[in-house]
C-alpha cells in the first residue's frame, strides 16, 4: 500500500491524523486510517478505519461547530452508485 497523503486536523482538545491511501490496484478497495493522538502515551492510535478506493485526499473541516474528515476517492473507469 502506499500513503499518498497525510492531514492533522485539530479539534477542541483533540488531534488526529488521516492517512488516505492508494492501494497496489485501483480496482481493488484498501483502508485508510485515522489515528486519534493519546496524550498519556505520547503517540497516535488507530481511531477509524475507512474503506476506500484509490483515495487521493483527506481533510479535515467544521460546520456548525462540529468537525469532520472527508476523503477523496478516485477511480478510473468504474461507474459507482
């Protein structure tokens, strides 16, 4: 698998990581991760993992005072619905 982006996005007294990953084949599905920083070990630990499609880009944003990660898949040649 490779990374092809990474992203710390911060929220109120929280940290995280996204790594948005490009698997060997993009018709072939992968995980991408997000890691939650832990303060009493000093290091990130895996919070979430996504399924996902040849993923391109991760980022972190805010609506209405709540915060999210989105990731950007990218696949050529397949119709998803």
């Amino acid at each position: 698998m490779q990374s092809n982006y990474l992203k710390i996005h911060f929220c109120p007294f929280q940290h995280f990581l996204g790594v948005a990953t490009h698997g060997p084949r993009r018709d072939l599905p992968t995980k991408s991760i997000i890691y939650k920083w832990n303060r009493k070990r000093k290091r990130f630990s895996v919070f979430q993992e996504l399924v996902t499609w040849t993923a391109r880009d991760i980022e972190g944003f805010e609506i209405n005072g709540r915060n999210f990660l989105a990731v950007a898949n990218h696949v050529v040649g397949k119709v998803y619905e």
